[in-house]
C-alpha cells in the first residue's frame, strides 16, 4: 500500500460537490425573478392524469417523477413537451392513493431532452367525483 496514493472516493465526492454546486446555479438563473417562497427538492414517483372537457383521461395515464414542491406547487419531469393545462396527479401516500388536480404554470427544458412541467396545485379531488380514478393506482 503506497502512502500517498490518492483516494479515489475523494474524486469521485469533489466531482458531485463540483456538479451539485454547478447545476444550483444554472437552476437559479433559469428563475424569471425571485421567488416567494422556497422549493423542496423530493424525487417521488406520481401519475398524471390528463383532464379534457373537465374530465379525466385515464387511457392518457402516465407515471412520472417529481423534481421539487412549494407549497402549492410542484414540478414534474417530462420526456417530451407535453402540453396539459390541467392535469389529476395521483401520489401514493401511506398504502392509499391520493389524487390532487392541477393546473399548468409553465414548461421548461432542463437539459438532455428533458422538461420541467410547473403545476399549481388547486384542489384534491375524491375518487367518488370521478369513478373512473379507482383504476388509477401506483
């Protein structure tokens, strides 16, 4: 064992330290003024029901990842520029479904062919309102 062979951990910890320092600054430039309140970055898995004619399409179903709430808010990520103006997102919380309809602020690209769907959380919605989000499960 040599005495000053160089860690390879601390590479790799300079390297994300470099990249998570780097990327929180691209983040906060992308941002058109300052913001009220402050973000949560969590990673959760949600479903995104598409509503039209203030209806679920639950064929139009997907699951996604979150990036980030406020308290009102979330950020959901996309593979591709979707557009929805108001979506039923569905979480997984405790063994039990809930589901929480949302309306579109903004859709921003985040590199790599990847978006960010900005949504205001409106209201949560029960399942009796609309049957049909029973079969809606994670």
């Amino acid at each position: 064992m040599q005495l000053f062979t160089r860690n390879k951990k601390t590479g790799v910890q300079s390297f994300i330290l470099n990249l998570l320092n780097n990327s929180r600054m691209k983040t906060e430039s992308m941002i058109d003024g300052p913001r009220l309140e402050r973000r949560v970055h969590l990673t959760i898995v949600v479903l995104v029901i598409p509503l039209e004619d203030k209806k679920p399409r639950v064929e139009k179903t997907f699951a996604t990842v979150t990036k980030e709430f406020s308290s009102t808010g979330v950020g959901v990520v996309l593979s591709e520029p979707i557009g929805l103006d108001q979506v039923i997102l569905g979480f997984r919380n405790q063994g039990e479904m809930t589901f929480i309809r949302a309306e579109a602020r903004h859709l921003t690209p985040i590199g790599g062919g990847f978006f960010q769907l900005g949504l205001q959380m409106i209201e949560v919605v029960f399942p009796g309102k609309y049957p049909e989000l029973r079969s809606a499960v994670l």
